[in-house]
C-alpha cells in the first residue's frame, strides 16, 4: 500500500520496527536501578485471569516504568516543576528523519557523542526538511536489545551536540542508549535541557519546545542503511512525561 506524506512517497506495507519489546524477562533490557517488568494475570480469590488456569480470558495486570524498561517518548515534563504529559505535547506523528550512525568518543573515560560527530555524519543540505534525526550508536550490538545499563555509565550526548540538533530544527530526536545524558551527572540533565531550550525547571522561558520529544532505548538493526526515511512515532495515550512508543521507518520511495 503505497501513501503520500509530505509529497514523500512511502510503501506502508514495509514497516521498519526501530522499538525493543517490552517482556516480564531477563531479556528486557533494564536502566535506572529497577527490576524487569511484572505481567501477571489478575487474581480475585481462586480465579486466574488466565486461560490456561481454567479462565474464558487472559487477563493481565502490567507493572512498568516507561523509562527504565524499553523503548519509550518523553516531552519536557520529564525535567519540569509543572506536569507537561506526551499525549498532550505530541500531536503529529509522521515525520521526515534522518538515520546516521555515530561511534562515540572517549573523553576523560566517558563514551561521547560530540557535536563534531554528529556534524560530520549530517548531510548539510537535509538540514531545512529535517524534522527527526535517528542515532544509532557503534558498536552496534545486539545485546543493547537486552543490557542491564544500571551502573555502567552508558554514552551519552554532549550539551554542545544537543544545542547542534535544536539549533538545526530537529524536533524530535531517536537515541538507542537509556539516556541522552550521563547516568549520573548530579541532576544536571545538560543535553535534555539543551534540546528543549530549558533554562529553568521552575519557570520555563517562553521559547521552550514544548512540542518537541526525545525517544530513548531504540534498537536499529546494522542491515538498516544510514539515510533518510518517514517517521512514524506511534505512543500509548498515557498523561505522563513519557510514554512506551513504537518507532516505525518507511523507506522513501
């Protein structure tokens, strides 16, 4: 089935799955110092709410943190004193994107993804289109799918690189580590803050990009090829800071 957006022909027959699965596992990756997710089916006093157990239906609770277990969209209210929700912020969902790889730099024993790297990686003359830009970091192994990052000071993004991307007009940015910013970096959140233009947390300035997203612990496949593709960034409707989402790329046609 082929669509139009944007004058941008698309096949949507030919999804592109960029989110990681959210599992009750040890494969489900884990950030943030918390325990892998509970799906467990409903129990009222003997009934099971499982089919297997002898009930008409599988009837399951789910207990998550959005941003610790698995693929997930977060808008400003992630950093804000006042409650911003991603259902509230996000209200478009297809956008042209950019996919580049980056292999982050050591500094001072910290894994970095400098400006200069993203600079060299973006073709100059994407910049006025650009509407989401993709990273994908290098090495680009498969057990990111399934780490505990807790207490391993994963790379993250300099303040300079995420002032770069605002700077260019990118409004919605994909990162596949747990973080755009260092684990522990005593509340600093330098790249957050720089992406959404936020200079205080208590009382935001009036050009803060409060329709703008960040979408963390993505998994792009290595057969995926840099180069640009149609967005889709599908959410759950949660009034929350962030959402679990479902990242999709459409080869342009």
């Amino acid at each position: 089935m082929i669509a139009t957006i944007n004058n941008i022909q698309i096949d949507l027959s030919k999804p592109i799955d960029i989110s990681i699965p959210l599992t009750n596992t040890d494969a489900n990756p884990i950030a943030w110092y918390i325990e892998k997710p509970e799906i467990e089916p409903v129990v009222f006093g003997e009934w099971i709410g499982k089919v297997s157990e002898g009930s008409s239906t599988n009837f399951n609770n789910i207990f998550f943190n959005p941003h610790g277990h698995g693929t997930h969209t977060e808008c400003l209210g992630h950093i804000t004193r006042e409650f911003y929700s991603i259902n509230q912020c996000l209200k478009q969902f297809f956008f042209t994107a950019e996919l580049i790889s980056i292999t982050p730099e050591n500094i001072n024993g910290d894994l970095v993804i400098t400006l200069e790297s993203i600079s060299t990686a973006l073709d100059v003359t994407k910049y006025v289109n650009l509407e989401a830009l993709i990273i994908r970091t290098l090495p680009n192994l498969h057990s990111k799918k399934h780490l505990n990052y807790s207490k391993t000071n994963p790379p993250y993004l300099s303040e300079e690189a995420a002032i770069f991307i605002r700077e260019i007009g990118i409004q919605h940015l994909l990162i596949d580590l747990p973080s755009v910013d260092r684990e522990e970096d005593e509340g600093k959140l330098l790249a957050h803050k720089a992406f959404w233009n936020v200079k205080d947390v208590n009382n935001l300035n009036d050009d803060v990009r409060m329709n703008c997203t960040i979408t963390e612990m993505i998994f792009v496949e290595n057969e995926i090829e840099d180069g640009s593709y149609i967005l889709n960034l599908q959410i759950a409707s949660f009034e929350n800071d962030a959402s679990p989402s479902k990242p999709i790329l459409y080869n342009i046609k």
